[in-house]
C-alpha cells in the first residue's frame, strides 16, 4: 500500500551525520560484546536506516547502497536486514513493506515490542516502544507455554498533526 501525499506536512526524524555515526558505534559495540560481527553490509543499511529516519523499501536501500551511486547485491541487502531486525535495531513494517530503524534509545532495545502508528493520510510514521509482558498478547501467549520474543503491532490512522489540520 502506498499513501499519496496529503497537503498536511509532516517532519520526519531524518538524523545527523553525529547522531548517525553514534548510535552505529553503540549497536557496533553491543554486538561485539556478544560475539556477532557487524559487517560492512549490516553497517551500511542501519547506516542508510538511521540516516533516513522513515521507513524505506527494500528496493530503495538496494538502490542506495553504494556511496557512488551503484546498486547492491539484493540478498546482500537482505540478509543484512534479517540480521538488523533479529538484533532489534530494524523493524519491519509489514503493511507498508518497509524497514523502519528502531528509535528506542534505551539499552535494551530488545525487550520492547515495537508499536507503530501509521497515518493513512501524510504517510509519517512514529514508534512507540511497548515493554514486552506488557501487553495482553503475551500473558496470552504465557498461558499456552510460548514465550514470545518479537512483536511488531500495527495501527493505522491519522496524526495528531493531519488530525489538527483536518
Ligand atoms: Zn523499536
Ligand atoms: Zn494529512
Ligand atoms: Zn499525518
């Protein structure tokens, strides 16, 4: 589903090059310490992620992969991205079909499921982090023995910026 852009604007949260380069040396060093190697392709699509701070396509991170304007290897993109997103610093956002970074900013950024609020009208997305075992999915889930380790909800609707504008 594609959205056509509305007459309301809206801000992305587009990053700096300082924010960028900061929040890769943490994921860097947190995965380090637990024996997984960034690689230049995962390093690079978290890159091009942060950077945009929207969602993005898959196609279009291929397109952008290369400093120089060439295009990557599609399953090197994708195998970066299955990586980034079981690390939980890449969200995918199924009804969109796009990559989102987290923007959880605790150290934990694993144990929260991650909630975004689409707007159907201007298309801006946020992420609003919900603790794991908060929510009614997981008792559920608890009650039947099965521990859930990745959630992603979905709402969609309109923001409080096209709500206003309306
Ligand atoms: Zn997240
Ligand atoms: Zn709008
Ligand atoms: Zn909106």
């Amino acid at each position: 589903m594609t959205v056509a852009p509305c007459h309301h604007e809206h801000s992305g949260n587009a990053r700096g090059a300082p924010e960028v380069a900061r929040i890769l040396a943490a994921v860097e060093a947190s995965c380090t310490s637990q024996g997984e190697r960034m690689t230049a392709p995962r390093r690079r699509v978290l890159e091009l992620l942060l950077a945009a701070g929207e969602p993005v396509k898959a196609y279009d991170l291929i397109a952008r992969y290369g400093a120089n304007g060439e295009a990557a290897k599609p399953p090197t993109v994708y195998r970066a991205l299955e990586f980034l997103e079981r690390w939980g610093v890449v969200h995918r956002i199924a009804s969109i079909s796009a990559y989102v970074a987290c923007s959880a900013q605790d150290d934990d950024v694993k144990a929260h499921a991650a909630a975004f609020l689409i707007c159907d009208c201007c298309g801006s997305t946020a992420e609003v982090a919900v603790p794991l075992g908060d929510l009614a999915l997981d008792k559920a889930a608890l009650a039947v023995g099965y521990d859930i380790s990745r959630t992603t909800i979905e709402g969609h609707g309109k923001c409080a910026h096209c709500r206003e504008a309306a």
